[in-house]
C-alpha cells in the first residue's frame, strides 16, 4: 500500500475559489500607492505552451501582458501607458495575473472587476531556516545497500529539483557534476548569471533565476549583489544541497561531524530560483518574486519544488506561495514546503494548503555534546565551538548580575549586545539565558565584555530543545531543567566555578527523533480538517553546503567563512519525485476525490468530472475565469472537506452525535486482504467501515469510513490523537486520526 497520501489539489481549489470571497482593499491611504498582486487564475494556454514555438510562445505572452495592461488601464481612466508604468510583473505562462503598484482605491476597484479572483498586498515571507540519510534507514554503516530504497529510487537520477530561496553558491563542491549525463532533453531553464560574471551553472546546476521586482518596490532598493542568482546568504545553498546536492567526502563544520555530506537525491538535477533578499523590515522574500518564480519553473520543466519559507497564514488565494504551488500541482509538479519556524506555540504553522506537503523539524540521533561542570554535577549541552578553554574551574557569573550601568535587567539576562559591564564579566564564564536575541550574538556580548566563555540556558518555552551552534568563544546550550540547577548553585555560592568541556560528535542518541521546540505546530487556523504538518523531518543541526560570502552565523560581526555548515530549521527536504514501487507501505489512495487527474476535456484541460461533486457555494464567473473556459457549477449537494481524500483523517467540533470521513485508497502491491488496526484517540469510540479490505487485483481501488463518538468530552476538548493502521501481516499503512470535541 502507498502510504495514505493523496493530492487534491483541482478538489480542493475549486472549493476555495468557488466560496472565494473578493475583499477589496481598505480605501484608507489617501493615494499612496503599495505593491500588490492581481491573481486571474490560469491561461487558457497554459497546458499547451510545450507544443509551441519561441515565437508563438513570444505571441502569447505579449497578447497575455497586454490584457493585463488593458484591464488596469480600464481602472485608470484608459490610460494604457499609465498602466504599463503601474505593472513590474506580468504572469504570463501558467499563472495569469500581474503585480503592479497602486493606491488602495484602485486595488479595491480591480478585486470588483468581472474575472479577478483575488487582489492582495504583496506581502513579505521569511526564511524557514550528513547524519540525516543514515538516521532515516536509507544508508548504514557500509553505505547504501545494495536492493535499498536509495538505489531503486537512483538516488534521484533524471528528477529536476527546483528550489526558491536566497539562490545558490555554484561554486560548492555539493553541486560539481561528475559523473552525470547530458541536461534532461525537456529542460527550457536557463542560467541567468545577471551582473555576475563568475557565476555558471553545470550539469548539476543546470539552471539558476532571480526575481527581484517584488523585493525592490517593497523595500525600494537594489544593489549588484541583489541582481544575480548567487547566494549572498546561505540558506538558499544549504537547502538545495539538503535536498539534492552531490556527495562530498570529508564534510564537517570546524571539524565536528566529519562525514560525507549527500543531499536526498544526489543524481538529481538542480535549479535555484532566487526570491529572497537582505530582510526589510523583517521580511526577505516578497509574493509578487514568488510567484513570478513559480510561472517560470512551471515552465522550466521541475520535477520539484522546495520552499523553505513562508509567513503567517491567509486565506489560500491571496498567498502567493499557495497560489503557485496550485499551479505547479496541477501540471504534475510536487511541492514541498517548511511549516515554519514559530513554535512551540499553536496555530502556528504555515504553508497550510492541502495540495502543499509540509513538513516541521525534528532532530536526528547524532549530537554534538559540550558539558558544564559545576559543583560536583555535570550537565550535557551542545556545542560547535571552535576553541575551547583548559578544563580548569573559572568564575561563574548570571549575566542578571552584569548588567552595566544604562543596561535593564532583561537586556543583561538575555546577554544583549552592550548590555554586559566588562568589569564584572572579564575573564569569567557567563551565563545567559535564551530568547529574543540570536543565541550566537548573546556569546558576542560576552566576548565584547570580555568573558572567557558562556553557558546558554533554556527558558521555559524552549524546555529540553537545545543546538549546536558555531560560537564565537567556547560557549554550550544547555536544557531549561539543567539551567534551574545551574542558576540555583549561582545563587547560593558566593564564589561560584565550573568549566566547559570540548565538544564532540556522538552518533546514536537517544530519544530520537523528538519534536524541535522552534518548529511550527498545528492546528491548521485556516482549514482545521487538513492536518498540518504533514510530516516532520530531520531538522536540527544539518550540515550541508554554505556560501563563502557569510558566515555561518548570519551576524555582522562574525568574519568566519566555511565551506559546510550546521543549520536548524523547519524542513522542506525531499528524496525522490514518486514512491519507489517496490516500497511499503503498499496501499495508496485516488489522487482525487471525483475522477482521475487524466480525465480532461478537449482543450486539455481537466474536466468537470475532476470537481463537480466538491463544491461549498461558489461564484460562476471567477470559475469560468480560472478555468480559461466557459464554466458553470453545478448544483448538487456539496462534499465535505473532511471527505477529501488526504492521507490524515482530522474532524472538528465533533459531539456525542458523532461524525464521519471517507476515504478510498489503491493497492500497488500483490492481492490480498488488509486488516483495520485503531488506536483510538482519548476519549473517543472509532469504528471502521468495512474493517477488511480484500483486494483481488493491483490497482483496485476500494473506499471505507471512519466513524467517531466523543464518550468523554473533557479528554477530547483540545485535540486527541490516535491511528488507523491498514496491515496485510508485512506492510503497514499508517493515518493520523486527530478529533476535537465540540466546546
């Protein structure tokens, strides 16, 4: 069985644009004009833009910008150049819409226009910031066996992996070529070096963008490094080698967890689409460049798209990730995105839509152990530290303590950068506790403050979560529980010592893997009955490739280079495009709810049959519009969204009445009967129905219902989770079943 995962992608979007409300902006501003984007829907020849010509296709797109011209032009008294002026960006392949800058009255006057679907700021979004593959079973101690799901999937041979980010370092080992082919023949990409004339793409990094437009009219500057795909950054680098880059021998982060650094699927073909900038007022990447990335990888023929980055939660079509990754499923392309890095708080989660697999951040079993030793006790931290002290006793001060003379308490606790006297702090260790200020910057305090070294604690938010970060003097993070041992001795001892032990790389830890404190949690605020996030995956302190114009810290101060680094961040990692076929599980479910993806009408669009059956309430003439063909919704009975076939099963609001899902699923393997397997959620009776699915054949498909009872509302008043399990005796099927009493 496939595992129970399914894309709704057509079902789900027809039921958000047929129940789309067109908020029209606030008429407040008095004229001064923002960015925003005006979303359209599809192009009608969207689908078959590959049997075109260049210049066919050059025709197209001229008659698709000036059709955005002529439609601003009819809100701006029909002046067309006036228009032409407004518009920065015009969505011209797969996505129809442009990005222009306009006063509030004007959008609002654009959102009531027949055929807009949605008119919305061009809003900001911030990034989602070796061991990993072993830890996951796809690799042991001799390497990848031979038979594994590695080498049957061909470690990604032939799969493109687009990634949109702060682009790439070409230069990095993670993307040489040896060994590969020629570029896949279907490949329409290019390497578009901007005002950067070393920068080159191979047959790895067979194609690199940039898309700036939307960052320059929101922060209203540019500059060289910002015209270029190169990674100026970081991140963008190591999440594309995260996920594809080629294996590099020898890898480690000043020496520790030295190993060979493989991205998910090192055959695979590589592309960065550089969308983010240098943070203007907390945000690096910007709708209008997201989406403009997604027209052109659609384009470009990607397999896959990574995303690590988001913003808070909106309504599904005026997200611009949302809005492209919709596009990009509905061509067969999978995208992949982080939930964020906001946690442990809930409802925190982005990249909510249910065509998107999100995933959160958790750790893997290798660390990289520092301890302080203090009063006969000896607490377990992490740390990268690069020069450590002599193991002797040094002065142990609360940084509560040192506080200078201008300086609050708070500032001083959390180490702020000036907030520490010299003269209390020379040539002690420090201990600062964690938050608000970057923990690497809270070491610079105190080696500005002339502190030997520095002990990070926990708060009570952060608990047990702690990372190896690449200090600037020797310094280890250490557990919220250890930190009330260690502020206890501080406060009782009136001279107290300890000392801080060299790191070191440890393989095996345990409990792995566990939930990072930082990654974004559920539940999903803007559809409740789609479970997110999908999945978590490796996501503290992976080493992977770095670029050579920061450092790894991402602060000013530090003039370190590296060729590899450790980061920790909500993951948007992905291995290969498709389930290698001999993998259990072995069952999977439709990919749609009403119909197959290949069912299409003449003009190769999908069909009404994809759709008809799920529909909410809806407006005709944004269907009509989207579709790129006359549409008319039908009138029946609508589904609901706890019937789409996702491979969770969330219901909401559920009472003693109870509540139903329905799912279907496929058999990819041999015949054979399944067994149903609940592990129920607190206070809550599930029944399957029929509890035995016997399939005769591969590819036959076969639906059930779960039915939920809330017994005790109190235990099911927040959330409460269970399972349902599909077996044959070897394969195992697993869903997440997740209820929430009605209060």
């Amino acid at each position: 069985m496939a595992a129970a995962r399914t894309t709704t992608t057509m079902a789900l979007a027809v039921l958000l644009l047929c129940s789309l409300s067109l908020a029209a902006a606030a008429a407040a501003g008095g004229g001064e004009r923002s960015s925003y984007v005006v979303y359209l829907g599809q192009h009608a020849h969207g689908a078959a833009l590959g049997t075109h010509g260049a210049e066919e296709l050059a025709a197209l797109e001229r008659d698709a910008a000036d059709s955005h011209y002529d439609l601003l032009a009819g809100v701006l008294g029909g002046d067309k150049e006036k228009a032409r002026e407004a518009i920065f960006y015009s969505y011209t392949k797969h996505i129809n819409g442009f990005a222009a800058n306009l006063d509030a009255a004007t959008a609002a006057e654009i959102a009531r226009q027949p055929g807009v679907i949605s008119v919305f700021p061009n809003r900001g979004r911030q990034l989602h910031t070796t061991r990993s593959w072993q830890f996951l079973g796809l690799a042991g101690p001799g390497g990848v066996p031979h038979g594994g799901a590695w080498r049957k999937a061909r470690f990604g041979a032939d799969t493109i992996i687009g990634n949109f980010d702060t682009g790439v370092w070409p230069e990095s080992e993670s993307f040489r070529d040896d060994g590969l082919g020629p570029v896949p023949s279907h490949w329409k990409g290019e390497c578009d070096k901007g005002q950067d004339d070393k920068f080159s793409c191979n047959r790895k990094l067979i194609g690199a963008r940039y898309f700036n437009k939307g960052y320059a009219s929101a922060a209203g500057v540019l500059n060289v490094t910002m015209n270029t795909p190169r990674d100026m950054d970081g991140h963008g680098t190591h999440t594309l080698s995260t996920a594809a880059g080629s294996p590099v021998s020898g890898a480690s982060v000043f020496g520790f967890g030295n190993g060979t650094a493989s991205g998910g699927s090192p055959h695979a073909r590589v592309a960065a689409y550089r969308v983010c900038f240098p943070p203007i007022n907390g945000s690096e990447c910007f709708d209008a460049d997201i989406l403009a990335a997604f027209d052109a990888a659609i384009h470009d023929g990607v397999h896959v798209l990574s995303l690590s980055l988001g913003g808070d939660p909106s309504n599904y079509f005026d997200d611009g990730i949302a809005i492209g990754s919709f596009h990009a499923i509905r061509r067969g392309i999978a995208v992949v995105c982080s939930a964020g890095n906001s946690g442990p708080a809930l409802g925190t989660a982005s990249n909510l839509a249910p065509w998107i697999f999100t995933s959160g951040a958790s750790t893997m079993d290798r660390e990289f152990p520092s301890y302080i030793v203090f009063n006969h006790t000896k607490a377990k931290g992490q740390s990268l530290s690069m020069t450590m002290l002599p193991e002797k006793p040094y002065p142990l001060i609360d940084s509560a303590k040192a506080g200078a003379e201008n300086a609050t308490t708070k500032d001083a606790q959390l180490c702020m950068i000036g907030a520490l006297d010299p003269k209390k702090v020379k040539g002690k260790i420090v201990v600062c506790l964690r938050g608000i200020n970057a923990r690497v910057a809270k070491g610079e305090a105190v080696k500005q403050a002339s502190g030997v070294g520095m002990v990070l604690a926990n708060d009570v938010s952060t608990g047990n979560e702690i990372i190896a970060d690449a200090h600037v003097l020797p310094a280890t993070q250490i557990k919220y529980k250890d930190g009330l041992l260690l502020y206890s001795y501080l406060n009782s001892t009136k001279n107290p010592t300890g000392f801080i032990t060299k790191p070191a790389t440890v393989l095996g830890a345990k409990p792995a893997p566990f939930m990072a404190a930082f990654s974004s949690q559920g539940p999903n605020i803007i559809t409740p009955e789609i479970l997110k996030p999908d999945i978590t995956a490796p996501g503290v302190s992976v080493i992977a490739a770095w670029t050579r114009s920061n450092s790894p810290t991402d602060l000013d101060f530090d003039k370190r280079r590296v060729a590899f680094n450790s980061e920790s961040a909500s993951s948007a990692r992905v291995r290969h495009r498709r389930p290698p076929p001999h993998a259990p599980p072995r069952m999977e479910p439709r990919r749609d709810q009403v119909g197959h993806h290949d069912h299409r009408n003449g003009d190769g669009q999908h069909g009404r049959a994809d759709h008809e059956r799920v529909l909410v309430g809806y407006n005709a003439t944004v269907m009509a519009t989207f579709n790129g063909a006359p549409y008319t919704c039908p009138g029946e009975a609508p589904r609901r969204v706890a019937d789409l076939n996702y491979p969770s099963i969330t219901v909401v609001n559920v009472t003693a009445a109870g509540a139903t899902a329905r799912r279907r699923v496929k058999n990819v393997g041999r015949p054979g009967p399944y067994w149903a397997f609940v592990i129920e959620p607190a206070g809550v009776a599930v029944s399957v129905t029929p509890n035995v699915l016997d399939f005769h054949a591969k590819g036959e498909e076969k639906g059930f219902e779960v039915s939920f009872q809330v017994k005790n509302a109190a235990l099911a008043k927040d959330y409460s989770f269970g399972a349902l399990v599909w077996t044959n005796g070897k394969q195992f099927v697993r869903s997440p079943l997740v209820v929430k009493a009605l209060a």
